[in-house]
C-alpha cells in the first residue's frame, strides 16, 4: 500500500477548516489514490471543536483516510508533515492596528515556522492561508532557514478564481474557457488581477473588455470581494477559500494543465523586479512539484504600476515586522 502523506492543517476547528478537512480526506486535495493522515493542530481553547470534527470525518468512512491526530503544539502538529496548511491566524477585532494584528500574527507564524523547520518531513510543501497570508508567508519562511524558501506559499488563488469568474459572467463564456489569468501582488485590497495575457476560448480578452470595465469594475471587484463577502455573509469565505486551497496544493503537486497556468503567492527570486524573499502573487506553472515563475512577460505601465503597488505594501509590512524584532 502506498505510505500515506501527513496533511497539517492549523486552525482546524475554524470555519475554513471544517469547508477543507473533508475534501482532503476525500482524496480531492492530493488525487484520488493518495491515502492521507490528517494531522489537526489547534489552540488548546479550540481542541474539543476539532475532536468533533474528527468524530465527523470518522463517520464518512473515507476510504483514503488513514487517521487523524489532534494537537495544541506547533512541534507536535508538524512532526512528519508533507504537507500544512496554516489556515489559522488572528483575526483582526475592534480597535486593532495593523501593527498589532502582524505583530499577533508573527507570534503565531514565527513558532510555526521554526517547528516546521525542526520537525517536518524533508518534502514539506506550505499553503498559509491565514492573513495577512503573504506576510504570514514570509515569517513562516524566514523562520525555517533549513527549509527550502519555495516551499513556503501564501494563497492568490481564491483571487485568481475571483477573477476568472468575474470574466466568464461578463462574456458569458464557460470559465473552463478561461486561460492564463493573473493576480499580481497581495492577498489585499492592493492586488492587481491582470488580464493582460488572459484568453477566453483562445481569442485575447483585452478585445473582448474594454479598459474602463477593467478599471472600474473587474479590478475593484475581484479586490474587494473578500470584504463584499464578508459584508453580505456576516463572516469571512469559507467555502470559497477551502476550494482555493485545494487548487493551490493539488497543482502544486500534480502540475498545471499544458497551456495555462494559475496564481500561487511565492517567494520572488526577483523576476518582474520584486524584491528577493518577498511572497507575492506571480503567473506561475508548476511541474515535478515546483512552481516556476513565467518569464519573459512584456508588462503595461497599468501592470507595472499594479505591481509596484503591491511591492510597496509588502516592503512596508516586511519592514515594519523587522522594526518589531519578529524576525
Ligand atoms: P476562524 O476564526 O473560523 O478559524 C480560525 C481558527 O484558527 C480557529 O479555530 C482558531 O482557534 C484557530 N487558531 C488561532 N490561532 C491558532 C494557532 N496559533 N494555531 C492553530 N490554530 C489557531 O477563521 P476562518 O474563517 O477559518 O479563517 C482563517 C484565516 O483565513 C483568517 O485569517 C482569514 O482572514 C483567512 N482567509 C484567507 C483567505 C485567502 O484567500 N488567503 C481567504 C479567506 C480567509
Ligand atoms: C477573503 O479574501 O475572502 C478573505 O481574505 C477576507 C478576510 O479578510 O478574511
């Protein structure tokens, strides 16, 4: 039989957790015939809701699930992993400034990072899902120095899909129709979705949409959409969010289909001049379980400046955890 894969998902109790666990017990986060161990790490407050959790994903009887273990320790919840999901994090409440909530977060996500670094397996892929995620990302990283920077990621890809979505409502055209779409930058108000390259059943979209649709409309939509969401829902996505995870992890893994590609947040090597180190939505395809970034690009000032928008942001937070010795 083959030798299951430890999957790590943080936050496990969380309203995320419970849209992703049982479709990773379900095989549909690493492929139909990958046997998985579950390994649910939590804050010890949050462990009897994850227990429940676990009663439920017992009685679906998933063929491909192996076992599931519950911790309230960093060391523990990562020992063996192949795979974590840092889906929890600190959420933002009343009266919090932006500086408290990194500097809760960089609690959070430096200890993860240094268990990841001590106790994961060798393999280790990462998926922070937990805002801010690229930031969140970066401490991950910078706290793993024996880990690989590119097995850290941060999660683009519900932008990306938000993008898609929003294009094929606009052409009434089949999303499956939709290739080469991008989101450059931050999971934040600051993103840039892009559809520069983007082809709607092979004909280019910039002869499709006009500029003013894109500037007025799908930009701020796709960017904004989380705050749409949670103004409409009372609560953050959740489902939608799960599902983004999925797609993140299960290309990663099993590689993006020939003649597309998707948006992971990655650490730059310093292509289309981000700065090296920063964890930032690019165009990307992945193959024998790496991204690479696409090169080569020919970029608009409207894309440039989107991009150095989103520079902006991150150095700022990159700096301002520095400041507070984070790091
Ligand atoms: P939630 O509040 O329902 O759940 C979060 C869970 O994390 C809770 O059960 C909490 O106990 C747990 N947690 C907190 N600190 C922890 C720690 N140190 N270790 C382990 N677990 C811990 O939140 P949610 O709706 O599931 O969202 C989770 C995060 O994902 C939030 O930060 C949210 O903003 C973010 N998010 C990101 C995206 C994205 O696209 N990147 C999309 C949606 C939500
Ligand atoms: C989203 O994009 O839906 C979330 O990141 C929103 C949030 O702030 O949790």
């Amino acid at each position: 039989m083959t030798t299951p894969v430890n999957v790590t998902v943080t936050g496990a109790a969380g309203q995320i957790g419970y849209a992703l666990l049982f479709r990773i017990a379900s095989g549909q986060l690493l492929g139909e015939d990958v046997p998985v161990k579950l390994r649910l790490l939590e804050i010890p407050q949050a462990v009897k809701a994850a227990e429940g959790t676990a009663m439920e994903l017992d009685d679906c009887a998933f063929p491909l699930l192996k076992g599931i273990d519950i911790f309230d320790n960093p060391e523990a919840g990562f020992d063996g992993a192949n795979i974590g999901l840092l889906v929890g994090a600190r959420p933002r409440t009343k009266g919090m400034e932006r500086s408290d909530l990194l500097a809760a977060n960089g609690g959070i996500f430096g200890p993860q990072g240094r268990a990841i670094n001590d106790k994961a397996a060798d393999d280790i892929r990462v998926l922070v899902v937990g805002n801010p995620a690229n930031t969140n990302a970066y401490i991950a990283a910078a706290s793993a120095p024996d880990v690989p920077a590119d097995r850290f990621t941060a999660m683009m890809r519900l932008d990306h899909n938000r993008a898609i979505s929003q294009l094929a409502t606009k052409l009434d055209a089949d999303v499956t129709d939709i290739k080469k779409m991008t989101v450059w930058g931050n999971h934040s108000a600051d993103q840039h979705p892009d559809v520069s390259y983007t082809t709607v059943a092979g004909k280019p979209a910039l002869d499709l949409v006009d500029e003013a649709w894109l500037a007025d409309y799908f930009v701020p939509t796709v960017a904004k959409r989380g705050a749409a969401i949670i103004e409409a829902r009372g609560a953050s996505s959740a489902a939608s969010a799960a599902n983004a995870a999925i797609d993140h992890i299960y290309d990663w893994v099993n590689g993006t289909p020939e003649g597309d590609w998707v948006t992971p947040g990655i650490a730059s090597d310093g292509s289309y001049g981000v700065p090296e180190g920063l964890v930032f939505g690019f165009p990307a395809t992945a193959e024998g379980g790496e991204w690479k970034i696409v090169q080569g690009l020919d970029l608009s000032e409207t894309t440039k400046a989107g991009i150095q928008r989103n520079i902006d942001a991150l150095v700022e937070e990159r700096d301002e955890i520095k400041a507070m010795g984070i790091l």
